[in-house]
C-alpha cells in the first residue's frame, strides 16, 4: 500500500492473483470510495476477464459487505481495491479466499511470487471471462446482519443515532441499516467522497468533532463513525464521550460470551485486560494472537472463538462472518442497548477501569529488527516478582502495575507503544518511561548504524 498505487501495478499484481487462482472463478471485484478505487476496480475486473476468469462487479461497498458476498456468490476468491482509513492518495489490493477470509499466508507467498515472475495469463479469444454486476449485494448483506439481533427489541425503543459514514464505503448500507432497525437517524458525511471533505477518514477522536457535537445538541442516544472502509465501527456515547476501542470491544465480548454460554475471544496482546476480565464471569477465556485481522481470523476459525478482534474498533462476530465488521458492530450494540434500560455511558462505566496509552516512536525500518532484539534487556532492571515477559508480538510486560507493549510497526518506520493500567497516571507513566528506554535505543544503534 502506498502513494503510487498505479494502473500497471494493479495489472502485474491482479494478474499475479489471477496466475495462483486459475479456473477458481468467479472473482468478484468491489471498492471503497477513494477517488482511485473506481477505475482501479475496473482495471482489475478486466484483467481477471482477460485472464479466463468470469468477475461479478459489486461495486462500492464496506470491506466486510464484499466478504459476506463472496461465500454467498460462491465465488472463488476476491479482490477488493480499498486503503482502509489511510489519506486519499493511498489505494492498496486486498485478497479474499472462497471462505471470505483474507487470502492465507502460503497464497500471499505464491501471489508475491508470480509477481516477481511477471507471471501474465493470456487466454484466447473464446477462452475470455465476462463480466456481469451484481447489484443485490448490499441487500443481501443488510439483510444478513439484520437477521442477527433482535429487530423487533430494537425497532420498539425509537433509538437516536447520529452516524458519520466519512465519505466512505458505508454509505450506502449504514443509513439503510439503521433505518430498517427503526432508528431515527441523522447522517454525518454520507456522500461518498474519495476527498474526504467531512475529515480525515480514520475515525480518531479527533476527527470525529462533529459528531461528538452533533450527538449531544441532538439529545442522540449515541454516535457512531466508520473508517473508510466500514471494517471497523467506534462509537460516541450521549454525554458526547469519545469512547476508546477496547471499550466496545469488552461490551461485545461480554454480550457474545454471556448469550454462548461461554467460549473463547481471541484478540491481539494489544487488547485492554478489561476482555479477559468482564468474560471470567461467564465462563470466557481469552486467546491472545499477534496483532492484526488475518491472524485474528485464522485462530478464530481454528478455535472457535465465539467472539474476536481489536482495540481499534474492528470486532468479529463469527456466527455471521469472520471478518471485522463496522455495521455489524453497530446492529450488536443497537442490540445491547435494547436488552438494557441503561444509557451507553452506564454500561460503558460499569466495565472495568483500565487506562490504555498508545503512543508511537519514529524508527528506521533498517533499525527496527535490531533493536527487537534488544528490547528484552530493557526490562531487565527494576522488576518485581510478578514481571511477566511475552514475545508473541514485539515484547510485552507485566508486573504488579499493569502492562507495557513495545512493538514496530509492520507498515511504517515506528515502533508502537502500548501501556495499561487502572490508574491513567500510573499508564501514562509505563508508556512514557518506556518510550524513553526505546528512544535510547534507537537512539544508540541510529549514531552507530
Ligand atoms: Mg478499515
């Protein structure tokens, strides 16, 4: 993913799919909203066309619409053109297996691999795919989600709901959404828009002013925002709070192990401690994964989990799909909310008070295995006897305070930095010591690299 996604590239590596996925048809082909994203889908249906696959066309949809379409049109894989919540001058590829899952690591390995071979199909004349449109995949989509809660609960309370679709891919199902969930609805940004001119199109506190703003003047009884691609869904409480990731998450892990009876959530050694706690009592336990979805996914079909996924908003409901899922997020806590008497701010302040800081330190990525390496010895001095150390995803420390995360970044020149505790002052101070540890390392390898 990067500023110079181009036409040629998305042939070379389209093809590259196209090679590894030879008579696994049909492809089907969708985008988010980016001005790119159109025409990129384009070109990348007529490759897999030119390449002796028949394409199914959906359009612009959320990532997890396209998904749920790809079991459901029994297609072979997907491609779907999208850069998530990154700034309008990025576009990136996203691969889907027949099972609606990110492609796996060994068909990453084999794509990549053609790739470098230039590996381009040709296909006679008669030997050429068509293309048709599939216009029913938003419906069919929203109809599937919808037949996941309670409607009829959630129609009888009249929520108010102020939603920030960002201009992106959620336009046309979140409203639509909403709307046949009996809620009365006002929209935020929800044009499609590849300029993003509401704001900026991740979904962070702030940039999400407005609807901050708009819930409260709006007596709404919550607000909520997609990033621009819907994979992900954060929400705004009546009193006009900004409510971190983790928190929704630990609400939905709660409602999905309770209604189960118990079982597993699986979610990155990111995650707030406040998962694992608020399931114990119903019998949940967590399993903690690297970070990132495909991984989240994976064990989550390997174990099934009976909920997954990450402190940013992405949640996974796997009796409807696994994949992160923003309207499905929206339509559970629609659901939640209806089971309740309370007010979201109430069932938000009744989970338990964890303070999770992330903060990020600039790092060459020449620099960032080396100084991997040496983080262990960071946590050598001042530990007391409950100091765990897990490597699982950078490195991670317990002790009797809380927990600090030290890992880089897969995508950029950063190392992140996670730290949580119950008091916010004891956080802020794991994460800011530790970031002055890091800073000295690489600081140290920078002077003698
Ligand atoms: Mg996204």
């Amino acid at each position: 993913m990067g500023p110079v996604l181009n036409a040629r590239f998305v042939t070379d590596m389209v093809n590259a799919i196209a090679e590894v996925h030879a008579g696994k048809g049909p492809a089907v082909v969708g985008t988010d909203a980016r001005t790119s994203s159109a025409p990129l889908g384009r070109i990348a249906a007529g490759t897999l066309a030119m390449a002796g696959l028949n394409v199914i066309e959906v359009g612009c949809l959320p990532t997890p619409a396209i998904q749920y379409n790809v079991t459901r049109l029994r297609a072979g894989f997907a491609v779907v053109v999208t850069a998530s919540h990154n700034p309008p001058e990025f576009n990136g590829l996203k691969g889907i297996a027949a099972d609606g899952l990110e492609f796996t690591p060994p068909v990453e390995r084999a794509v990549e691999a053609a790739y470098d071979a230039h590996k381009a199909p040709t296909r006679a004349y008669n030997e050429i795919g068509h293309i048709s449109v599939d216009s029913l995949s938003a419906d069919r989509y929203l109809e599937g989600i919808t037949a996941q809660v309670d409607r009829s609960a959630i129609a009888r309370r009249n929520f108010r709901v102020v939603l920030d679709c960002g201009n992106g891919a959620s336009c046309g199902t979140s409203p639509r959404l909403l709307a046949s969930l009996g809620c009365r609805t006002s929209t935020l940004n929800a044009n499609p828009d590849g300029l993003f001119p509401g704001h900026a199109s991740e979904p962070t506190e702030a940039n999400l002013k407005d609807l901050v703003e708009s819930v409260v003047r709006m007596g709404a009884h919550f607000g909520v925002a997609h990033d621009g691609d819907a994979d992900r869904a954060v929400f705004v409480d009546e009193k006009g709070r900004y409510l971190p990731g983790e928190k929704i998450l630990s609400l939905c892990a709660r409602e999905e192990v309770r209604t189960a009876g118990g079982g597993l959530v699986v979610t990155p050694v990111t995650s707030s401690d406040s998962v694992a706690e608020v399931i114990a009592p119903f019998g949940g336990k967590v399993e903690y994964t690297r970070v990132g979805s495909p991984v989240v996914t994976r064990a989550m079909m390997e174990t099934r989990a009976v909920f997954g996924g990450e402190e940013n908003g992405g949640a996974i409901f796997p009796r409807f799909q696994l994949a992160r899922d923003g309207a499905m997020t929206l339509a559970k806590v629609l659901e939640i909310l209806a089971r309740s008497s309370k007010p979201l701010s109430a069932l938000i302040d009744e989970l338990p008070p964890y303070f999770l800081v992330k903060r990020k330190l600039p790092c060459p990525s020449a620099l960032q295995k080396q100084i991997l390496g040496q983080l262990p010895s960071l946590f050598d001095q001042g530990q007391d006897a409950k100091t765990e150390i897990t490597t699982l995803d950078g490195v991670k420390v317990r002790d009797s305070r809380g927990w600090v995360l030290v890992r880089p970044s897969g995508t950029e020149p950063l190392y992140r930095i996670f730290a949580e505790a119950r008091d916010p002052a004891v956080a802020e101070e794991l994460a800011s010591s530790t970031m002055k540890r890091v800073e000295g390392l690489i600081r140290k390898a920078s002077s003698s690299a």
